[in-house]
C-alpha cells in the first residue's frame, strides 16, 4: 500500500536506512528462540539435530542432554521421525530518528537426522512509532486465508493498514535494546511482562498512568488494562492509589477489578486499605460474588412476587371453590392451596416449579401440598378435567418413599373435587 500522508513517507523513507539483521543477532536467535532437540531410537542410537552427528548411549534416561560434538544442550525426544520444522519470530527493539523501532523476523528451523540444522530469517513487520504514540506498520503481506506463520515471501516490507495480527508476541526479544528516552523515563526496563512490545511501548508512550502502574510493579493491572476494552483505569484509579500507597501488589487485575467493582454494588468506601488491601482476595472475591447472587435472586424473587400477588384475583375466580379441601390418612395431611403466596412458600421449600412456572393460574390444575407433622413432602397437581393426579413431587421434584401412598390417598379423595366442580 504507498504511503498516504507525510507521516507514513517518512516512515517508508526512514525503513530503507535500518540494516539488515547481524550475523550475532541471528545466532543468538538461532541459540535462544528455539527447543534443540536429540533424537533417540530404541536401540539407543542418539542423533544431535544441531550438527548432525551421532553417538550411542543406551543408558540415558534424562530429559536433557549435552551433544559430545558441538556442544548443544539438547532435549531428548524418543522418536521414529527424522525431520523437524519450528517456526518462532525474533523482536528486535531500536530506534531509528525520533521512532521507536519494533522489528520483528520470521526465523524457522528446520533439522533432518545427520544433517547440521538450516535455518531461515526474513524481516516480515515493523512497528514505527513516535514519542507521542503515532504510529505506523510496515509489513509484508499474509495470504487470505492462512495460517499464523504463513507469509507471502514474493511481497515487500510495505505499509499496511492496522491489523491484529501484526501485534505479533515474539518467542524472543533481543537483549540488547536501543530506546527513546522517552520509553525510559517512562519506566521501561526491558521486560514486557506478558504484553507484547507493541502493546507495552504504546501504551507508555501514550497513557501516563501505564507509567504509574510499571514503575509501581502493578504489572497485572497494567496487564489487564492493557487488554480489557470493558474497563477505563478512571473508574479504579483512586483504589489503586491507596493500593500503591500501602504496598499491597495486585496479582490478578481481572479479579481485583471484579472484587472493586463489587465493593462499589454494596456501597463500601473504596478509600479504605481494609477493603482496597485483602489480604486474600479471591476469598473475598467470591464471598462477595455468592452475596450479590444472593440478593439479585432475592430482589428476583420478591419483584417475581409481587407481579404473582398482582394475579390473585384471577387466581381466585378460577380456584375459590376448592378452597377448604382437606384429607388424611392419619398421617398424611394433603390440603388445598389457598393464596398465591402459599405457591410461593410451596415452591421456595421444595425447591420446584409450582410457582414461579404459574400453576396457580392454569385453569385445568388443582395444587395440594402434602404434610407429616407439619414437614412439607410432596406437592400433587390434579388434572380438574380426569380429576388423576398428574404428579407429585417432592423436594427438587423427586420421588419420597411416600410417593405411592400419597397419590393413592389423593385418587381416594377425588370425589372431595368432583363436588365442588358440580356444585
């Protein structure tokens, strides 16, 4: 894509005068970018994937090993293949101008049983940015429908519209940095701490508090911030700095942030280190997680039963004939309900439907609830139609051991229904 406005032709300008990768900077990539590998047979037949030389050892059990040829730490992998591919990309960070300089490489590996490893190194993105977070991408194009490591290797280092994917996390980063003072003084030492080096430079260069939180080891807030699009730093500032104030490290951003946003749903003072400062937080975490599902269902509930009580008269017309119908066997009791809130009272202890799926207003069902000493133990529907009982349940609509007895004391009573369907 050519250049659009003067910031990206000088971007384009500047990318000509970087030099191409050193020869140190390529073999400590190809020394700390990859695992190094032996293979070993059964036979005990070890080959270094490095150098490509062989030796026997049909003792060795350890993991990790170190080639007898070139010197190579290598891990020990007992397999039948004989060739091996590894792609990683290298970041390496300087400056060129007034940029900031992200340029990272496509470095693949590719090792064959007695054979000295090849390696491959292309140039595929550069990230260009400036002191107050302008930025440009040069880059080389991506094929429409590949995958991650997949490169059109025929196109150049052009500039290219913002894209994710080349916000790439490299496998590793050049030790040796050149940086802006800016990126200095903003607290940047080299580590990017689980961000990748676009994510962490950006953002220090264009939110002061990113440096606030780096320089304070807040990097799991930082971390978070970064990442989360939902949250704005402003809402939990002042809670951080009492935080920082007092010492305390944040851990886990995404559940810190939880935890304070719970502190402000039931009003506690966000200023206070005793509620900011948990010594345990994901035990108050969740505390507070289970207490607000608790009151969410309770306000459920109750607006649920409100909106119910508002259908007693219905109700009413529809079942006022049956109200009083009472039987027992000596020590079953089995009685009628008789309100909307008795449904309410029936299905919150039972732990079923009868409430809040309406039964109190289908016109073709009759609700009793079943006693022992006053113990709910089974709630029985009755189709007004076949005057059968349709079911009975017990506490989360299962069978008690009473089960059979009472829908047979219920059939027994149904002419107590059929009188008043009559009368």
């Amino acid at each position: 894509m050519r250049p659009r406005n003067k910031f990206q032709v000088e971007v384009v300008a500047l990318s000509k005068r970087l030099p191409k990768i050193t020869a140190t900077q390529q073999r400590w990539a190809e020394k700390n970018c990859f695992e190094h590998y032996a293979r070993k047979t059964k036979q005990g037949i070890i080959s270094c994937l490095e150098c490509g030389k062989e030796w026997t050892d049909k003792h060795l059990t350890a993991e990790k090993t170190i080639c007898p040829h070139c010197g190579t730490e290598l891990t020990v992998k007992e397999t039948r293949a004989y060739k091996f591919k590894q792609v990683e990309y290298l970041c390496i960070v300087t400056k060129c101008a007034d940029f900031q300089v992200l340029r990272f490489f496509y470095i693949e590996s590719n090792t064959r049983k007695g054979e000295p490893a090849y390696y491959y190194c292309r140039e595929v993105v550069q990230r260009w940015i400036a002191p107050n977070g302008k930025f440009a991408t040069m880059a080389m194009l991506r094929p429409l429908f590949g995958f991650a490591d997949y490169w059109q290797w025929s196109s150049e280092l052009e500039i290219r519209p913002e894209k994710e994917l080349y916000d790439i996390m490299p496998s590793c980063t050049y030790p040796r940095m050149n940086l802006l003072p800016e990126v200095k003084r903003n607290g940047f030492c080299g580590e990017f701490h689980s961000l990748t080096p676009f994510e962490l430079i950006h953002t220090l260069l264009t939110e002061n508090r990113a440096e606030t939180l780096l320089k304070t080891g807040q990097t799991a807030l930082l971390r978070h911030f970064v990442r989360s699009n939902r949250r704005s730093v402003d809402n939990y500032w002042q809670s951080i700095r009492i935080a920082i104030r007092n010492g305390y490290t944040i851990e886990d951003g995404s559940e810190w942030c939880d935890y304070i946003d719970l502190l402000r749903y039931f009003g506690k003072d966000l200023n206070n280190p005793t509620y900011v400062c948990p010594t345990n937080l994901k035990s108050v975490h969740d505390r507070l997680v289970a207490k607000k599902q608790a009151r969410i269902e309770r306000e459920r509930l109750a607006e649920q039963r409100q909106k119910a009580r508002e259908n007693e008269e219905r109700f009413r017309e529809l079942k006022a004939k049956f109200f009083g119908i009472a039987f027992s066997d000596g020590a079953i009791e089995v009685r009628v309900l008789e309100s909307v809130d008795e449904f309410f009272e029936e299905g919150k202890a039972m732990h079923h439907c009868v409430f809040t799926n309406d039964y109190y207003l289908r016109p073709d069902s009759l609700v009793f609830s079943a006693t022992i000493d006053g113990k709910r133990i089974e709630t029985i529907e009755v189709s007004l139609k076949t005057l059968k009982v349709v079911q009975s349940r017990g506490v989360c609509n299962s069978n008690t051991e009473y089960h059979d007895q009472i829908v047979k004391l219920a059939n027994k009573n149904k002419s107590l229904i059929s009188r008043r369907l009559s009368a």
